[in-house]
C-alpha cells in the first residue's frame, strides 16, 4: 500500500510539472504556427532596417562629434592666447604714459613694434576664424558685451557702448570671451525731463 500511495504521489507530482511547462510550450507552439515564412521574412528585414539605422545614427554622432574637435580643439588655448593680447594692449599704455619718454623717438619704435605684433597676432587669429567682436557705437548686446560701467552721453542713446575696456573675440560661432565695455546713459536732468514730458503727453492725450 505505501509503495502505491508513494507512485501516485510521485504520477501526481509529475503531472504538474507537466501542467507548468504546459503553457509555455504551447505558446511556443503557438507562435511557430502562426508565423509564416513570409511573417519571418519579414520580421528579419525589419530587424535588419533597425540595425542598419542605429548604425547609421552612431556614425553620424561620431562625424559630429569628430567636426567639432577638430573645430572647436583650440578652443582653450586660443582662450589663453589672448591674454599676450591683453599684455601688449597694457605695456603700450605704460609706454604712452611714461613721461620720462613721452614725445621721443624711442617711444615711438616702441610702440610701431607693439603695433606690429598687434596685428600679426589678430591676422593669425583671423586664419584660425577668431574674430574681434564690434563695441564701439553698437548697442549693448547682452550676449557679446559685459557692460562694466556707464557713462553720461547725451549725444548717443542709452545703452550705446561708447568704450572698450578689454576686447572680445568670438571663434566662429562661439564665443570666445565677451567685450568689456562702458555704456552711455543720459543725464539725470534729462531723465527728469524726460519722464515730465511723458506725463504732459499722457496728461494731454487723456484731456
């Protein structure tokens, strides 16, 4: 009797087993029957396709990626280029206001030199697409200037830029570093005055 009972328990459990892997198989089963060999077909160009537009979008990304390091690679070291820029444009003016050799001969070779280099230097950045930005008499362009000051100017209108502190340099289509620049603004009697006629106008057109 326990050999028996100890069978049909081991049939049952076997059963089981049987009825879990059951359902998977007939899936498979099922799929295999219901894919044609035209829908196989089919499934495999589609993968095919998909493979070939990953790809395809990888190397573009790469092209890209490749253009602006080859590009944009002197980025930094044009960045810190122009600084010599900076030094030239100050030891010039040291120069010019040294009165031990101001109105001399020799100030003068000096400063035709420092000129000179001047140019070479901005010439070679130009080769390389890095271009001074305009300042002077253009309007504050938040995106190109960094206005450090303003300056009362009632022949340009507010917001003018009517001095460059340091100069800005784009390279191609980016910037390199903003212009430092000084602005006009009008004076505060004109503002008032201004402001009084606004209200007169606005007083005048309600009446």
């Amino acid at each position: 009797m326990e050999k028996e009972e100890t069978q049909s328990k081991k049939d049952e459990n076997s059963e089981l087993n049987i009825d879990k892997e059951a359902p998977e198989e007939t899936e498979k089963k099922v799929e295999n029957e219901q894919l044609s060999p035209e829908d196989e077909i089919a499934n495999l160009k589609d993968k095919v396709a998909r493979t070939f537009a990953e790809m395809e979008n990888q190397r573009r990304r790469f092209e890209k990626e490749k253009d602006e390091a080859f590009e944009y690679g002197g980025f930094s070291f044009a960045k810190e280029t122009l600084n010599l820029l900076d030094n030239l444009e100050r030891s010039k003016q040291t120069l010019e206001n040294d009165e031990t050799i101001k109105d001399k001969d020799t100030l003068k070779k000096l400063i035709e030199h420092i000129n000179i280099i001047n140019k070479d230097m901005i010439s070679i950045f130009k080769k390389n697409n890095i271009e001074p930005i305009k300042a002077i008499n253009e309007k504050l362009d938040p995106n190109l200037h960094q206005a450090m000051m303003e300056v009362e100017d009632d022949t340009k209108d507010q917001g003018t830029i009517v001095q460059e502190i340091q100069k800005g340099f784009m390279m191609k289509d980016r910037l390199l570093r903003p212009s430092l620049v000084a602005v006009s603004k009008k004076k505060v009697e004109e503002k008032e005055n201004d402001q009084k006629n606004q209200e007169n106008q606005g007083k005048e057109a309600k009446n």
